[in-house]
C-alpha cells in the first residue's frame, strides 16, 4: 500500500485538541484494519523546539518544515490559534511566517484540510478564494469580513468543496477526520473507528455548530430585542410585517439591520429558530411529527421537512434517530 503523508503544521497557542484530535482517529483506524492503512502522520513545525499549545501543554515537532523539502503530502492539516482580549473577545490570528510555509506546502499537497480558526490561515494565503469554507462560528464574522471572496458559512460541522476541507471548532476535527477516513477508506471502516472513540460516524454535514440562542449578541438592542422575540414566539406565526412593528421600523429597514447585524434574512432567521425549537423536541420528546411541526410553527410536516433538509441536510426523522436523548 502506498504512503498517505499526513502533515499536521504545529505552531504557539494552537489549540492542543485540533493537534491530537486527527492522529488519534487515524491511530484508531490501524486498530480496526487488517493491513497498513498507509497513514504516515508527523508534526512539523518552523523549528525543531517544543511547540506551546494554547491549554499550556508543550508539543515536540516531528520534522521540521524545511526537512519536509521534496516530499510529496497527502493531506495536509492546519490548526489555529485565536487572541482573547480583556472582554472575552476572539480573534484568529494568521501569523505571516506561518501563512507563508502553508502556501509552500499546499503547492504539494493533495488534500488540504483546517480545523477549527486553522480556515483564517488558509484563506490568508489565498486557497479558500473562491470557495465554500466553514470555521469556528465565534470567528465566522472576522473570515467573512477579511476574505470576502470566501464563502463563508458558519453553520456545517464541516465542508467539503474539492480537495479543500475545513471544519468547525474545536471537537468537530473528530468528524472532519472521520470524513477523511470515510473518504479513504470507506464508511464501514469510519463507522468502527467512530465506535472505538464513541462518537457519530458524523454529525450531519449540515447541522448547527450551536443553538440560535448562543449567538453573539449583536451590537444593537433592537436587534438584541428582535432576537429574544421571535425565540420566543418562534412556534406562533410571525411575518416580517409583526417583526417590524414590533420595533417601530418599516420593513425594509427591518430587512437590512437583519442582513447588516446577523447576515441572513428576516425569514431565515425565523426558520433557523424554528428548527432549533424543533430539535429540542425531537431530542427530548416522544411527538409525532405532526405534533412537532406544529408546536414549533411550520404547520404540516411537509413544511418541518423541507426546513430539516435546507438546514440540515437530514430529515426530521433521521434527526431523531440519530439524537434522540433517551431515558
């Protein structure tokens, strides 16, 4: 079997889960495989120096970027490393230096891959113009903002757009690396890995990195206002007309605080708290369907179902078997 060189880059206050995540699926693998899986994983970072990682724990390099020279890699992974300022706000950085070595060994890698804000450095050597990217959903803003010609969709778990994969924060590099070894060696094998760690196969590609009510509040009280309304009233009917009333503005205006502040639609954002609404139900209750699309305001099935593929590229029913909270 041929060698798959896995690289996966090390550089200060990366978070320690995005470094031994991948590796620890690809190990598990080998467990669960009669023959060599091929993989060759090494750590590369700029120096040969313990690397620091952001939970304080000190990671030894493999190799060095320059003794990689030559070599042809399968999949290169890219983690990333955020500044927290004094309010608890995130920002990924994307240190030129690091930026730089990323864009000489894309130019011999096969599959490119980030987990986590390790998107920011991708894009800011230039391999996500063009394309359909994810990353973690604190710092969806700030990638959209400084590389608008990404495609930036803070939602999936993880995307997939050619031979470039980037996944969300910071446990979701356990799915991204399933998908890899799904993509490699197939979904039985990926199934028995996801057992040895118990964990999915993986979540759904399209579900939600978190609930509607954990996003960031937003700048303004309005929309703050507009927010804690329609998740509260997200199982009754609501219209952009009430929306707008409700604050005291017309609805154009209405529709471009929502576009300005939150990036969607008054009518997206409606539906996404409605499927949030639906999902604690399905998670926690033994309704029907009917039921369910009811209390939660899309009137038939039909209507919950369309929603549930939009959002999350599943069904309500798959939604349920696969999380379901049972007693």
């Amino acid at each position: 079997m041929r060698t798959r060189l896995i690289v996966v880059v090390l550089f200060d206050r990366i978070d320690l889960l995005d470094v031994s995540g991948p590796p620890e699926v690809f190990s598990l693998l080998q467990r669960e495989m009669d023959e060599p899986t091929g993989y060759e994983v090494v750590l590369a970072a700029e120096t040969a120096a313990p690397v620091t990682t952001s939970a304080g724990v000190r990671v030894l390099p493999d190799v060095t970027f320059d003794e990689l020279a030559g070599r042809s890699i399968d999949t290169l992974i890219v983690p990333g490393a955020v500044d927290v300022d004094d309010q608890r706000r995130v920002r990924a950085r994307a240190d030129p230096s690091v930026v730089a070595r990323i864009g000489e060994l894309a130019d011999r890698t096969r599959r490119l891959t980030s987990v986590c804000v390790g998107a920011h450095v991708l894009a800011a050597a230039g391999l996500l113009d063009g394309r359909r990217a994810t990353t973690h959903w604190s710092t969806a803003r700030q990638l959209a903002e400084e590389h608008p010609q990404v495609e930036v969709d803070p939602d999936p778990i993880f995307i997939r757009d050619g031979d470039v994969w980037t996944g969300a924060g910071i446990s979701a590099c356990l799915d991204l690396a399933l998908a890899l070894v799904a993509d490699d060696f197939g979904e039985q094998l990926a199934q028995r890995v996801a057992r040895q760690l118990v964990v999915y196969l993986r979540r759904p590609g399209g579900q939600s990195q978190f609930s509607v009510p954990l996003e960031p509040a937003s700048s303004t009280r309005r929309v703050d206002d507009l927010r804690r309304y329609i998740a509260e009233h997200a199982g009754e009917p609501i219209t952009v007309a009430d929306l707008a009333a409700h604050v005291h503005i017309g609805e154009r205006q209405l529709s471009r605080i929502f576009r300005t502040e939150l990036g969607t639609t008054p009518a997206a954002y409606i539906e996404s708290a409605r499927v949030e609404l639906a999902k604690n139900r399905l998670e926690t209750t033994e309704e029907t369907l009917a039921a369910v699309a009811s209390a939660c305001g899309f009137g038939t099935v039909d209507t919950l179902a369309r929603a549930f593929r939009r959002s999350l590229g599943i069904t309500p029913g798959e939604y349920r078997e696969r999380f379901r909270l049972r007693g």
